[in-house]
C-alpha cells in the first residue's frame, strides 16, 4: 500500500476542558498516514494524480480552529473523517498529540485508523 505521510503538523487552536484552556490556543502535532495510490502520479510526472499534502495541511488547520474543541479525540475523528470524505483517501492513520498537557510528559494524545486499505 501507498502513502502519503504529513509528520508534525503544528496547529494552534482552543482545545481543552478546563475553563482556562478555552480561554487560549495551545499548539497540537499531527501525524497522517494517508492511503493514496502513487502509481499513476509517479508515471506520469503529473501533480494532478497526486495528493497534495499541502492542500491537506491548509484544510485540517482551517477545520481545527473554526471552533474550540475539549477532546482530542473528537479531533482525531474530525481529522480521519475531513480527509476521508473531502480528498477520497480509503484509509488514514491520525495521531493528535498535546504537548505540555501533563507536566511530566513531552506530550500526550491519541492515535485512530479509520477506513479499510
């Protein structure tokens, strides 16, 4: 199976359920692993038959700072769900994670596979 990876992408958003996090952005990392076909766009050279991960990024920051969220879970679904259904991907592996939410840890979160490959 093909795929297409995004590591790390940094968004900053209202995410948390404590009042106080609704009152701030705190930064999440995501990681994508997005099943694509990349047969056709490496033969023939050709940006149409590829996904673009650039345009995958820009849609999930929009999607995740239109309105604040409490769970990172809800994220992850939002997440498997926008690129699932608006880019046509038929399996996706998200991780969300949280740095700085627990003092001890670099980061937690959470990681979903939703789709069949």
């Amino acid at each position: 199976m093909d795929k297409v990876l995004i590591r790390q992408l940094r968004v900053d958003t209202v995410i948390g359920v404590y009042e106080w996090e609704k009152q701030i952005h705190q930064t999440l990392l995501l990681d994508l692993d997005m099943a694509w076909d990349n047969r056709l766009a490496a033969v023939k050279d050709d940006y149409e038959h590829a996904l673009c991960y650039e345009t995958v990024a820009n849609r999930l920051t929009a999607l995740l700072t239109e309105q604040p969220v409490e769970l990172i879970e809800t994220i992850a679904e939002m997440v498997a769900r926008c690129v699932m259904t608006e880019f046509n991907v038929p399996w996706v592996k998200v991780k969300v994670m949280k740095p700085g939410a627990v003092p001890t840890a670099a980061a937690v979160g959470v990681e979903i596979e939703r789709g069949h490959c």
